[in-house]
C-alpha cells in the first residue's frame, strides 16, 4: 500500500503546487479568466475571481488510495501488477486506514465538497482539525460495543504535507482592555484582548486529486502545539508532569472529535477545538489575501468563506474581531466585509440540536468575542424594531441571547449568528430547504427573504459509482461517453439508450 502511495503521492504533489502557483496568479489580480475544469483558463470569460474557504469541524474523507489511483487512472496498471503477486487490488486498498476526521454525513458533505473543488478547477481550501484518534475505533466484548482510540496514524499519513512555516498563535480566556492609542489607518479599534493562554496551530495539508483535470485541492488541518517549551526550572525541580502542563493542554485539542460535551471540561473543549479552526484558519485567509497583493478592502469580494453548520459558527465574530482589533477597520467597513465572506449550511431542523452556548463560559474563554457579538445583536435587534416596531415576541425569538429557555442559563445561539452574519444561507437538500424557511427560521426568513437559498451539491459520482462499480461505470461510458463522471445529469443520456431495440 505505502509504495502504491508514494508512486501517487510524486505524482499528486506535483499538480498540487502548479493548481496553488494558478491560484495565487488569479487571486492576485483583479480580473482574470476563469479556469475551466481541466485547470486552464478560460478565453473571453473574465470574473473577479474568488477561492472557496469550506470551514467544517469534520471531514469524512475515504481511503485516499483508492480515490488517487482513480484519478490518475492507474488503477488498472496497478491490477495488472499485482497480478503476478499473491496480492489482489482490493487487499492492497483495504489495508489503508480511513482517516479519522469525520463522523457522518456532515463531513461526508465536506469531503465530496473537495472532490468537487478539484474536479470543476476551483479555487478552494478546506479547513478542518488533524485529529490523531477520530471519533473511536470499535471493539466488541461479551456481545458489547467497546470504545478505544483509533490510531488511525500510527503508521503515517502519505496523503498530507506538514506545514511547518504556517502558523498562528490562538488565544483563550483573559481580560479585554482599552488601547491608549488606536490601532490601524482607521483609528477606529479601541479594545485588546489580553488572553492569558495560548496555543500555536500548526498547518498540515491533505491533498485532494480532481478527477479528468490536472487540479488538486487543499484541506489545511490545524493541530494544536504549545506556545512554548516545558518549563524547564519545574521540570529540574522535580515536578515532571507539570512542566509539560501546557504541551498536554494544546494536545487535547487534537484527540478526538466532538469530545462527550455532558460536563463544563467537555464543553469548553469543545469549544476550544472550534476556536482554534475557525482563529487559524482565518489568519491564514486574511495573510494569503495580503500576501497575494491583494488590499483588506476586497477580503470579501476575492475570498468565500462557506461555515458547514454551525460549529465553524465563531467565524463573523472573530473575523470582526481581527478586522476591528488587528487591522484597525471601523466596524461598518469590516460588518460589510465579513457579510460579503461568510455563507452558512443549516444541517438540522430540530432547535434542540442547534448549538448554544452558556454566555457565562463563551465570554470566560472568549471575553471580547462575547462584547462583539453583544454588538452585532443589538445593531441588528434595533433594525428589526425599526422594520416591525412593536412585535417583541419577533425581537425575543431572533435575538442571538436566548435568556433563560435553559434553566434560566443565558445562551449564545450559534445558528441566528450564522444567519445575521451571512450574505446566503441553504440547506442539505431542495425539502430541507423548504422546510427550513417555513419552521425553525421562518422568522428570519421574513426579515431577510432573499438570504435563504437552495444550493445542494450531493455526492461524487467519482467515489460513490466510478470507484464503487466500476464495472457498470465502464457500461455507462460505453453507451454514453464518460462525460456524465463529471456532469451527472449527463445519465439523463440512458433514456434515449433505453428506449433502443434490443436494450
């Protein structure tokens, strides 16, 4: 298995740094031809151009091998090798471990996402968390499921790149203070946050094969490490386990993912792994951006950043936070920004599967996330007095504070977050869609009708028919051509094949 990866592996990083070196040449300018789906550019079409950020806390991606050997079409050549062997293809593939970053079919989504990214020739990263043990790795004992971690990376990951050179520091708890002197051309950013524990996420790079193109997609995963060394004078003291405290509490956010959430520990662990992606991952958007030439004012217009539910949901406030704080914008211009960014996928339709979180924890690990949320609240509650003066059952029901349905705890609700701050939100499907806007968000629906959409992109057909039966592939592109393995509505094609005599 790990010589077929490396024999792919060559080949995939090559396209890998030619489909970022078209990127970085279309990015940075601000008009230019499209790519078309083979990777090249387009003649007569031009577009400002703009990269897909697809922020998701889990991918469910598949043994990769099977997918790069369909890609680069050398799963037949490596068939025939094997051949000659006492091994058979399907013994080589099953010995890859499936690389535990995602569950179910939230990050099945995600994952098909970036097949699509590759294949259609678009400028995209994903960005999730490298988990070093998943979810768990089953076991049975006396007729009973049994946890344990599952080691899925025991023997290496052939598929990524470590990124030494990419990272960034991420902050958690603290104090927020006012700065003696604004930050920034704007004059506008009067608060320092002060977090007194930080973490460095570092960058590793799945790669991703588009399939009939020459692109390959990214998905950057942060793992966490300790902004430091050990404490070398405890350690010397004697006292061994402390001195390594801060290693160990940087290094739980790599563990596992959704960590048990019954308890505060679980809790805020949780939310920490969810900072952590979302911080990361949006410094390394806002430096690309600038390192690309481009000025801060056009983040919005060259960068699209699509949250997959509401886990990545932090994503407007510390976008604000890093535009307000960090680059000095006045908040009219970084709101428009981060609206022009961020887009939203509603998973669920049941409001007790939303995520909230306790406003006591939420601001103790993130105290000026909590002020700048307050702030988008109250711009948009006093926009909605202001459309529908009287109705405060409207105001109570759409506010991001939920003041007191939990046992009298307030709550921040992620999912009206996600809503307020995106310019499109849509669901999994054309019903879930519908569905959505005549229930749980028919509120908001009403405030802003032309934001809900229906955008689905469903399942590769790379992967769920090329790879799954490719026996009856190969019959479909015997009647109809292989077109349809990237344009599935191409299979509208067998009706005319059906209707022939004899068929």
């Amino acid at each position: 298995m790990r010589a077929a990866a490396a024999a792919c592996r060559g080949e995939l990083l090559a396209r890998w740094a030619k489909t970022q070196a078209e990127d970085r040449q279309l990015l940075s300018q601000p008009a230019q031809n499209t790519l078309t789906k083979n990777g090249q550019a387009s003649s007569g079409q031009t577009t400002a151009a703009r990269r897909v950020h697809y922020m998701s806390m889990e991918f469910l991606m598949g043994r990769a091998l099977t997918n790069a050997l369909s890609a680069l079409k050398l799963d037949e050549p490596l068939k025939a090798h094997l051949a000659g062997t006492d091994l058979s293809l399907s013994q080589v593939l099953e010995s890859e471990a499936d690389a535990a970053l995602g569950n179910g079919g939230l990050g099945r989504l995600a994952a098909c996402f970036l097949d699509s990214f590759a294949t259609l020739g678009l400028p995209s990263f994903g960005y999730g968390v490298r988990y070093e043990y998943g979810m768990f790795a089953q076991g049975i004992e006396n007729g009973r499921q049994v946890e344990h971690p599952d080691h899925w990376m025991r023997l290496g990951n052939p598929w990524e790149i470590a990124r030494p050179e990419l990272r960034y520091r991420v902050g958690f708890g603290g104090r927020v203070e006012a700065d003696a002197a604004p930050v920034g051309p704007a004059g506008a950013a009067n608060r320092r946050w002060q977090p007194t524990e930080t973490i460095i996420a570092q960058a590793f790079d799945f790669i991703v094969p588009g399939h009939g193109t020459q692109r390959v997609s990214t998905l950057r995963q942060w793992s966490a490490t300790a902004d430091g060394s050990i404490d070398f004078g405890m350690f010397c003291r004697g006292d061994h386990l402390a001195a390594g405290k801060a290693r160990l509490a940087a290094d739980l956010l790599n563990w596992v993912l959704y960590p048990d959430d019954s308890t505060d520990a679980g809790k805020e662990l949780r939310l920490k792994q969810e900072y952590m992606l979302v911080s990361a991952s949006l410094q390394d958007v806002i430096a690309r951006h600038l390192g690309e030439g481009n000025p801060l004012s056009s983040l919005g217009q060259k960068n699209a950043v699509h949250l997959n539910d509401t886990h990545p949901a932090i994503t407007p406030v510390e976008l604000m936070r890093l535009l307000l704080d960090v680059h000095g914008l006045n908040w009219s211009d970084a709101w428009s920004i981060t609206q022009d960014a961020v887009s939203y996928t509603n998973h669920t339709l049941m409001p007790e599967a939303l995520e909230t979180w306790p406003v006591r924890m939420f601001g103790a690990l993130l105290p000026r996330h909590l002020e700048i949320a307050y702030q988008i609240n109250q711009h948009f509650l006093d926009e909605v007095r202001k459309r529908f003066p009287g109705d405060e059952g409207l105001v109570t029901r759409v506010s991001l504070i939920n003041e007191g349905s939990y046992g009298g705890e307030r709550r921040l609700r992620m999912a009206h977050l996600s809503i307020v701050a995106s310019h499109k939100v849509n669901g999994v499907s054309a019903l879930h869609s519908d569905l959505m806007v005549q229930t749980i968000f028919a509120d908001f629906a009403k405030i802003f009708p032309g934001r809900f959409t229906n955008v689905t992109n469903g399942v590769t057909p790379r992967r769920w028919l090329v790879q799954a039966n490719p026996t009856l592939s190969s019959f479909i592109d015997s009647q109809i051509g292989a077109a349809w393995r990237s344009d599935l509505d191409r299979l509208a094609d067998l009706r005319a094949v059906a209707k022939k005599p004899g068929t």
